[in-house]
C-alpha cells in the first residue's frame, strides 16, 4: 500500500515507528546521495552518542536493567508489616533517569582532505526537549561556527523547533540549508501536513554542483519497503499534539 498523505506521514511520528523509521531514512538519504557526490567525496553514517533524562517519555531506547520479582520474594503484606515498623514513612519522590542516547547523522566528506563539508541532521524527539534539545543545539552551534554546511531535516511536529532568527513561519515541519559561506542567513523550506515534502540541495564546495534531494520520494518508497500500511490503524488519531480540527482534515486527505 502506498503512503496515504501526499507529504509526511504523520502516523510515522509514534514512538512505536520513528526510531526504526529514522534509521532507514537516514540510511536511505546515504543511498540516494552517494552516486550523486562521487568520486570526489564520501558520504558517512556518524552517531551523537549522549545521555538525556526520561527518555521514556520521548519513546527513545529502553532500560538495559530490569528488576522483576522472583518465586519467593516477600509478599505486598509482608512489605506493609515491615513498613509498620519504621516511625518515619517514606516521602514518594522522582529520580531522573538518564539513558544513553545514539542517533545517526550523515557526514560529506572531501576524500582529498578527510574535512567534513556537510552535516545531514534528521531530528528526533530528544533534540526537541528538555536536556536532549540543549545537548543538540550545543553540538549544532560547534557545526555552524566551523566551515561545515549544514542541513536539518526535522519531520516532527512534537517538541520545540530549534532557535531561528527572526522566529520562522508556523510550520508542521521544516528543511534548513544553512551554507558556511552564506552565515548567518539560510535557506527555510518550511511546510504543513497535506504538502509534498519540498525537494533541498546539499551544499558542497563553492565549484561543485549541489545534489537536489526529493526527499518525498525516499519516504514513499520507505513506507511501501517497511510495510507500515500493515501496522498503522488509521482508525487511530494520530499522535499529539494534532488538533482536532488538524485530525479532522488528515482523515480528509
């Protein structure tokens, strides 16, 4: 079955899918760029590698340790008995919980001179909130003060779009093309659900032409490979925040 909206899918942004989605759109992106830059540079799938607080709640990874009663572990009453023996009761309180966090990125790389020419970032939620949104933005910061283009593909309505100066149109989603050269402006391809994904270019060297990526096509064919249309239920709002109103005019589409 082939994807069902004519842009983003927004069904794709549930924990559930996006993680596994991210992956092969990043991998996916590798493919579709790597005939178009050769033999002068090389393209490479690189991982941030952090730690961010609950991030459980933003569907990414799972705990590595799990602590499950066994046959012969104390009963609820015999916890209860033992609790009514200590004067001071215990005050219910939350740790933060931090996991370690590994997202792929794509690197352009000049093979001449091993120097990085481009980044490709694809979002997820943990670069949009909290403490995950600040580490990103501090490693997007290194990138745009170095000579290195960068590109951010963000597909998520969920979360807090990263800072643009002046605030930038209200969008569901959005491409930037950020050139060194060109600093501080960049080039916005900013759209909502119901549009076509627009096509980007990736910037290179000022003497070389920039691959045009239609990005929509790569999430049509990812969608039709993965077999999502067999797990999606459609009968199911998508995820939040999606107004009703906005739910009323996907199920339109």
């Amino acid at each position: 079955m082939n994807n069902p909206f004519p842009g983003m899918n927004p069904y794709l942004e549930q924990p559930e899918f996006w993680s596994d989605f991210h992956t092969q759109l990043v991998t996916a992106l590798a493919r579709v760029l790597i005939p178009q830059v050769l033999p002068k540079y090389r393209v490479v799938t690189e991982k941030w590698i952090y730690q961010i607080a609950d991030a459980a709640t933003i569907g990414i990874g799972r705990p590595d340790i799990t602590v499950q009663q066994r046959r012969g572990e104390p009963s609820e009453r015999m916890i209860a008995i033992a609790s009514a023996a200590i004067s001071t009761q215990p005050i219910q309180v939350k740790l933060p919980l931090f996991e370690e966090v590994q997202q792929a990125y794509l690197e352009v790389r000049d093979v001449a001179t091993q120097e990085v020419v481009t980044t490709i970032e694809v979002l997820s939620p943990a670069n949009k909130r909290s403490d995950g949104q600040r580490k990103y933005a501090a490693q997007r910061q290194a990138v745009l003060s170095s000579l290195t283009h960068l590109v951010e593909i963000d597909l998520l309505r969920h979360g807090e779009p990263l800072p643009i100066l002046p605030p930038s149109p209200s969008s569901h989603y959005r491409i930037l093309v950020s050139r060194s050269h060109t600093r501080p402006m960049a080039d916005l391809y900013a759209f909502n659900l119901g549009d076509r994904i627009p096509n980007f270019p990736i910037p290179l060297r000022l003497e070389d032409t920039e691959p045009i990526i239609d990005l929509q096509v790569i999430v049509n064919e990812l969608y039709e490979q993965l077999g999502y249309s067999y797990f999606i239920d459609y009968n199911n709002p998508p995820p939040p925040p999606w107004s009703p109103e906005e739910v009323a005019a996907i199920k339109k589409i």
